[in-house]
C-alpha cells in the first residue's frame, strides 16, 4: 500500500517561514492535499491539487509537488499557524484515500 | 451553509455494534463521492470508507474491511456508517467528509467512539 512520511515536527520562530515536506514514492504523479488541524476541531483543507489555496486561505500558504516530495511552505509564520498538518493522496492502485503521519507545527 | 454534522457515538462493549449517522445540509449529498476519516486519540488520520454516488462503489480500509458498512439514504440527505464486531483499536473520533478522490472540502464536527469494557 501507497505510504507518506511526514517529519513528526516543525519549528519556526515567528515572521519566518515553514517548509513541512511529505515523502512518497513519485508523489510528484500524484495530486497532493493538505489539512490544518488545531487542538479540538475538525480537519481544514488548506492546499488542494498540490498548490491550490481554497477560499479563505491566506496567500501565505503555497505548495509544490516534484519527484518524491509534496512540501506545504507557510511564509511569515503567525502564532494561529501552531497546528497539526497532514498531506493526503488518493491511491488509483487501491482506491484508498492515504493520509500522511502528520506534522506538529511549533511557533518559537 | 454547507455543513456536515455527525452523530451516533458512544461507549460500547467490544464485540459490539454502533451506526454512527452524517446529516448533510447546503448541498446535495447524492451528488458527490462520501468519506469516512478517524482519529484515534493522540494518533494521525485514517481514512475508512467511501461510497461513490450512485453507491456502487465502497471502498474500505483494510483495518475495517468485513466489520464496516458504509451507506447512505438519499432522501434524508444522510450517510451511516455501521460498525459490527467493534475492537478497543476503533476507538477513535469520527468524522464524515465530502468528496473521496477529490480534496476532502468539507468536514463534520466529528463524533466519538469509544470501545471498552
């Protein structure tokens, strides 16, 4: 089965900017999706089709997709940003829908 | 308003059963693929099922297939999910979504089930 590894936590101080990746084998063939998740709510898609804010996104969120690696990158990091992210993919071989292991984004 | 709203959880005995129901409103739920997600406590998300829109196709997680049913009644605009022969590792939130092969758009509050004895 299709797996995606995500680093278990990212640091960034304030004003700078966070690259969270996510691994996957030729992930660049695939359509990647990112979910914020704060402490006590619901999963929030934050960045479709690889680099597709949806409405009400800020322009500070972007994303690329190339050969192994999918990476959201947050620019000037705010403390509202502190959030669990996951990358997800659907799986054509299995028609599975496979989420990454997540990443716990700090705020210094 | 789009909004998914999940209800059904609770405490239940290993070995036993729980439908857990996904009421939709702002939309029409016939007309999109239907997802399953849970969450256990701590952990990462995990997809479970889908059902596509003519509901002839459902694909399950292997950690749920056979013990899980996936299904939806059109005209209360409501999905279920019927969980049979429960295990203390489904303990978890769980959260309806729309789409499947698409990005998951919407998501409900989530509601939580708990196996223990």
């Amino acid at each position: 089965s299709y797996v995606l590894a995500q680093p278990p936590s990212v640091s960034v101080a304030p004003g700078k900017t966070a690259s969270i990746a996510c691994g996957g084998d030729n992930i660049g063939d695939k359509s990647v999706h990112w979910y914020q998740q704060k402490p006590g709510q619901a999963p929030v898609l934050v960045m479709s089709f690889d680099g597709d804010r949806p409405s009400g996104i800020p322009e500070r969120f972007s994303g690329s997709n190339f050969g192994t690696t999918a990476t959201l990158t947050i620019s000037r990091v705010e403390a509202g940003d502190e959030a669990d992210y996951y990358c997800q993919v659907w799986d054509s071989s299995s028609d599975h829908v496979v989420f990454g292991g997540g990443t716990k984004l700090t705020v210094l | 308003e789009v909004q998914l709203v999940e209800s059904g959880g609770g405490l239940v005995q290993p070995g036993g059963s729980l439908r857990l129901s996904c009421a939709a409103s702002g939309f029409i739920l016939r007309t999109y693929v239907m997802s399953w997600v849970r969450q256990a406590p701590g952990k990462g998300l995990e997809w479970v099922a889908a059902i596509s829109g003519g509901g002839g196709n459902t694909p399950y997680a292997d950690s749920v297939k056979g013990r899980f049913t996936i299904s939806r009644d059109d005209s209360k605009n409501t999905l279920y999910l019927q969980m049979d022969s429960l295990r203390a590792v489904d303990t978890a939130v769980y959260y309806c979504a729309k789409n499947f092969q698409a990005p998951l758009d919407v998501w409900g509050q989530g509601t939580t089930v708990t196996v223990s004895s």
